[in-house]
C-alpha cells in the first residue's frame, strides 16, 4: 500500500486532505466570483462553453454530469447577466443551444484571474519545482478520474 510514513488515520488519507483542501478552496472561489453575481456551477457551465462555441443544453447536461433542469436554471441566470445567448439549433428547431456572448467571454476571464490569484494564494510557500510537480500530478490524477486538465 502507498501510505505516507506518520500519516494515521483519515486526515492522513489523500482523499480527505484533496476533499478537505478542494472544499476549501471551492467556497474561497465562490465568495471572490460572487460579485460577479455567480456560482461556481455558473463557472462550470461558462467554462464548458468556453470550449466550444454552440451546444445543446441537453448534451451540455450530459458533459457536465447534472440534470437538464439545472443546466437551464444555470443558463437562465446567466442569460439575465448577458454571459449567453440561446439560439434554435438550425438543425432541430426543439432544440436549445447555448452560446458565450462577449460578456460571457469577459465573465470567464475574470474567474480565470481569481482562480489564478487563488492558486497563488495556495502555493506562495512553494518553490517553482514543487508547483510545477504539484500541478502536474493533479493533472495526471485528473486525467486518470477522467476529469477535464486544460
């Protein structure tokens, strides 16, 4: 077994310290994007469009893993901020797209900086090599859980 020498117990457990940190850092993030007038999901749902310029909210659901509803909960807020626009898709007119207008594009930029104020925030103790390691085994582990890495 990989246990950590002097590391007893469940706070000892990576799980817990990732689960633990992540929780942390998730409500640190979500009080610096709240003046914004957003969620972390709101991010999520930003972020994923911000891949790809036109997606259905139904596949959109299925890339994020949650329930349509929420999805068009999220879109409709965002909508109201000006962050997205929604459009017939051309091919199936039942169909709803999503896609980022310039204030969503701006949105996603300024949570981009908080969270990069955040990892700074985090990792200031470090050194660079350890940074860099520390980033590079979160991605592999976020590559392995099947989890999005850029």
């Amino acid at each position: 077994m990989n246990e950590v020498k002097g590391s007893a117990g469940l706070p000892g457990t990576l799980v817990f310290r990732l689960g633990t940190l992540g929780a942390t850092m998730s409500d640190r993030f979500a009080e610096r994007i709240e003046r914004h007038r957003l969620k972390p999901k709101h991010v999520g749902l930003l972020t994923a469009l911000g891949q790809g310029s036109f997606a259905s909210q139904q596949d959109l659901a299925g890339q994020l893993g949650v329930a349509p509803s929420l999805v068009v909960s999220l879109a409709d807020h965002l909508e109201t901020l000006g962050a997205v626009r929604r459009v017939r898709d051309p091919r199936d007119r039942r169909r709803q797209a999503l896609t980022l207008t310039d204030r969503g594009h701006e949105l996603l930029a300024a949570c981009t900086a908080e969270a990069r104020a955040l990892d700074a925030e985090l990792t200031a103790h470090l050194g660079e090599s350890e940074r860099q390691a520390l980033h590079t085994a979160l991605g592999s582990l976020a590559a392995r859980a099947g989890l999005p890495t850029d």
